[in-house]
C-alpha cells in the first residue's frame, strides 16, 4: 500500500509542473503568469522526486516503533549534528532572518544570536541525560521518576502548543515560496505544502525525516554560501563597504546600524532573550533527535557539530540581509506596482538568489527553500504525533502497555491531522513574519518544556505536584500573555490596543513556571513526593552512565 500510494503522490507532484499554467490562470491571472519560473519549478519537483524516493527507501526499513520514532537508533553523531542543523535552520532561519535584517538592519541579528546561544547549554545540561533517560520524547525523561501520567499530559500539551505556532511559520513560508514559483493562490499552495508534508512523515518516520533534513542542510549551507560570497564580490569583500551600500540606499538610513529598532524597550528584549536562549532546549523536534543516536557520547558529539553550521549559517544570513538592502531594495523587478516586495519581506533571499545568479540559481535557491521547509515541518509533524502516539495514547490511556504497531498506527492518523491543522493555520497567519511567530513558540517551550524537563534532571525536590502545577502555569500564562499582547490581540483579532504591551511573555511565563514548580514541589509532603525525591540518586546514576540499578543498559 505504501508504494502504490507513493506512486500516486509522485505522479500528482510531476502533474504540477503541466497544469501549473492552467491554474495560474484560474487563480491568479495573467500577471502572475508572468512570473513563473520553469528551472525553479523543474528544479523543484526534482527535490519533491528525490525526497519520494528516500520516504519509499525508508518505509522499508520502518518496521518497528523504534524505527518510525527514533530511526532505531543507528544514526551517528555527525549525521545526526548535522540533521539537527538542518531542522533548526528553519524558514525562519533562512527566510525570516533575513527579512528582519532586510526590513530593521542590524537588530535583524538579534534573532540570530538568540537561536544560537542555547546550544551550548544544551550540550552541557542537556544532551548526554536526555540520551540515557529517555527513549522516543522528552516526556520520558521528565517523567522518568515522576507519576507519568500526569506528567505525559502536560508535556504532550506543552509539545502541541510549540508544534503548532512552530508550523505556522514554516507553512507561511512555504506557501509564499510555493505563490511565488508556480503562480498559484497563496491558500492552494498551503494545502499543496500541507499534502506533501503528511506523505513523507507518514510513510518514512524519523529515517526518512533524517536523510532530508541531511541532505537539505548541505546544500541549504552550499547555496546561502555562494549568495554571500557574490554579496561580498559586490562590495570587493569590504563588509564597511557593505554596510555604507546598504545605510545609503535603506529608508531609515544610518539607524539600521543602531539597536534598538526592532525590539524598543527592555521588557521585550529580554523576554525575547530568555525565550530564543531557553527555548532551543524545550523544542520537542530538536529534542526527540537525540534518541536516534546510539549512546550519549554521540548526543553530545550531534550537538557540537549542529553548533559549528548553525554559527556558520546565522553569520550568512545576516550578510545575504544587508546584500538584500543593496540589490533587492533598489531593483523595481522585485517590486509589485505598489513598490512593495513581491511576495513580501519574507522572499527578499528568494530575490536575491535572482539577483546573484540568475534564473538557473533562483530556482536552486527556490528548491533549497522548500527543503528547508519540508525537512522541518516532517520534523514538527513526526514530534507532535509522537505527543499524542506516544505520550497520550501509550502512556497515558494504555498506561504503557500498548501494542506497537497499534501505537505508530495512532501515531500516522495524528499526521494526518496535524497536516489538516498546519493547513489551516498557515491560511491564517499569512500575513506574519515567520521568525516573530518562532518567538512566540520559543516563548510557550522555554515556559513549559524547559523548567520542567531541566529541574526533573538536577533538581532532587522536584515532585509530581511541583511540575504539573508549575509547568502548567507556566504553559497557561504564555498562552494568555501572547493572546493579549499586540501580535494576536491587536494584529489578528483586530482591537485597538494590546492588554498585555509587551510582544514576548517568557520573561513573566518563565518566572510563573520556577516559582510555581519550586512552591508546590517544597510545600509537598505527601508520602508520594518522598519516593520520588528517593528515586533521584538512581536516576542520577541512570543519566550518567546510560545503566540503571540493575545493570539494564538504556534502550
């Protein structure tokens, strides 16, 4: 069944390419028709038949629960390192990065420091004991010697929560770039994204979703390189030059180089701090990846390689950002009549692969966007399946003792809703930058996920009550917040004013979160509490050593 509906997908992706004309003229008219580009829709429907094959490939090889969550484990350090940085460097990396440089200049990297500072942390607090306590998700480490059905539910909230604001900006992305190549209605081209996304994570598992986030990270890396080095050509590799071009040509002129532009007051840049720093290490579908690893040495060894090419890959954007001021900006082909970007801000690297390069590099480019893309929303989709196959459906409702092939059967419908769900809310949020809709989900994972995972591992008095409680609060008031401040209050519902001013909760959601999981852990006597506060030395050893109490290596 796999292969015939694998054949049907593939036949329904080429068929795209021969009705692309016919619906651009249903949808969109004839002046988008005008914009279509064949080597980037030829190039791109080579990506999607490459990535079919290795979803079939893979499906061969996903026999077991094991295979499907965690690729059975037979990833090694370096290509997990670099599948992890092929996932973070997501649309919002590559397209909305450099959109907020494009658009805010220097405090574009505000973001780009952000994402990449909790990974240090990770790879000293983190990796090594989530490797030898847990076994699909993050949830069995933080359930670990905890009540795990209480606990289950609350991370598997937690993961939804990060998982669908996370879609958001990579359908967003996808939808636009799809706008942009085929001249197809913004809302068809969602669903086309939404369609292909289910099939790969519905049929390869983590295997599959591990190739292509490989794959599309060596040649993201490979394509954003040449774009900075022919900005740089441009300039004579002078990156004063660079930044004097770009001051002169910019509306806000010399401000772009000054702070303060895009995040205005002190509340706001370190609630966003504290959210892109601490929320790299409560995302479920970067956490999840260190289980496809075969022991701890190779979860701390996948870490410092993802580190090196995200560095690497944030010092790019911010150069094609500033060599999208001065060759994008200035140039009406990429203007629509109104003088505004065509496809807006978010396409500006899209643009500027054509300016670059040509057709024959925009539709490389164009193709190395929807990998981008795809590879991270097959990890969100497989990561927020795995909350409900997983953790809800295996531990909470069967109490563990599901069958597994029933349990990857749950885990594939949930797929499909989730591809319905990321369908629907990529349709809403259109008009959003997608590196602001990460924040917010980075906000809700360093709210909940975080606290409670972290304090599980090091914090001895941490009790069932403490962290259902605490990160429950936590999760609730980073939702509220984020409802009343000005991105959904005011730009999505509408009202005038935001209740909540500022744009980022984490800085209060994150305080509500500790505090209340150090009150309800402390003040719990009960005779529960004291077993879990005895079981910590056995996890402590668990964690270390990968080897229970009774000698039983970690899975």
């Amino acid at each position: 069944m796999n292969t015939v509906l694998l054949k049907l997908t593939l036949l329904a992706a080429g068929s795209l390419l021969t009705g692309a004309t016919a619906m651009a003229d249903a949808l969109t008219g004839p002046v988008t028709k005008q914009a279509l580009n064949v080597p980037a829709i030829i190039m791109f429907l080579i990506f999607v038949g490459i990535t079919l094959y290795i979803t079939w490939w893979a499906s061969k090889k996903s026999q077991s629960a094991s295979d499907y969550y965690a690729a059975g484990g037979n990833i090694t350090g370096f290509q997990n390192g670099l599948a992890i940085s092929g996932d973070f460097m997501s649309a919002a990396s590559f397209l909305g990065i450099s959109a907020l440089v494009f658009t805010s200049g220097y405090d574009g990297l505000i973001y780009s420091m952000g994402f990449l500072v909790g990974w240090p942390m990770i790879m000293f607090l983190i990796a090594e004991r989530l490797r030898n306590l847990g076994r699909y998700t993050f949830a069995d480490v933080a359930s670990f010697r905890l009540s795990k059905r209480p606990v289950r539910i609350l991370s598997a909230f937690g993961s939804l929560a990060v998982v669908a604001l996370y879609l958001i900006a990579q359908m967003v992305g996808a939808g636009k770039l799809i706008q942009l190549l085929f001249g197809l209605n913004y809302h068809i081209a969602v669903v086309v994204v939404g369609v292909l996304m289910v099939c790969y994570v519905l049929f390869g598992g983590m295997l599959a979703t591990t190739w292509v986030q490989m794959i599309k990270a060596a040649i993201l890396l490979f394509g954003a390189s040449f774009m900075a080095l022919m900005v740089l050509m441009h300039v004579d590799f002078s990156i004063e030059g660079l930044f004097n071009e770009a001051v002169a040509v910019h509306a806000n002129g010399a401000s772009i180089m000054s702070p303060g532009g895009l995040v205005k007051d002190p509340i706001s840049a370190i609630s966003l701090g504290l959210a892109l720093m601490f929320g790299t290490a409560g995302l479920p579908h970067i956490l999840m990846r260190f289980f496809t690893v075969g022991n701890a040495k190779e979860a701390r060894k996948s870490v410092f390689v993802a580190t090196g090419f995200i560095g690497y890959f944030y010092i790019l954007t911010f150069i094609i950002g500033f060599g999208a001021i001065i060759l994008v900006s200035t140039n009406p082909a990429f203007q629509d009549s109104t003088g505004a970007i065509i496809g807006g801000t978010n396409m500006v690297a899209v643009h500027l692969a054509n300016a670059v390069g040509g057709s024959i590099f925009l539709g490389f480019i164009s193709a190395v966007a929807f990998a981008t893309i795809l590879a991270v929303v097959a990890g969100l989709a497989l990561a927020g399946a795995s909350a409900i196959s997983h953790d809800l459906y295996a531990g909470v409702i069967m109490n563990d003792n599901a069958d597994e092939k029933k349990e990857v059967r749950i885990s594939k419908i949930s797929v499909l809703v989730l591809g319905i769900v990321a369908i629907v809310l990529g349709i809403a949020f259109e008009s959003q930058n997608v590196a602001f809709m990460v924040g917010l989900a980075f906000s809700i994972a360093a709210s909940c996920n975080f606290p409670v995972l972290l304090l599980s591992m090091y914090w001895r008095r941490l009790t069932t009550r403490g962290a259902v409680i605490g990160g429950g609060l936590g999760l609730l008031t980073a939702i509220v917040l984020m409802i009343l401040g000005p991105t959904i209050w005011v730009q999505v519902l509408g009202h005038d004013t935001p209740i909540y001013p500022y744009d980022y909760p984490a800085l209060f959601s994150m305080a509500v979160a500790f505090i209340g999981i150090w009150l309800f852990s402390v003040t719990d006597k009960s005779a529960s509490a004291e077993r879990e506060r005895d079981l910590f030395d056995a996890q402590f050893v668990r964690s270390q050593t990968g080897i229970g109490a009774s000698g039983s290596v970690a899975h």
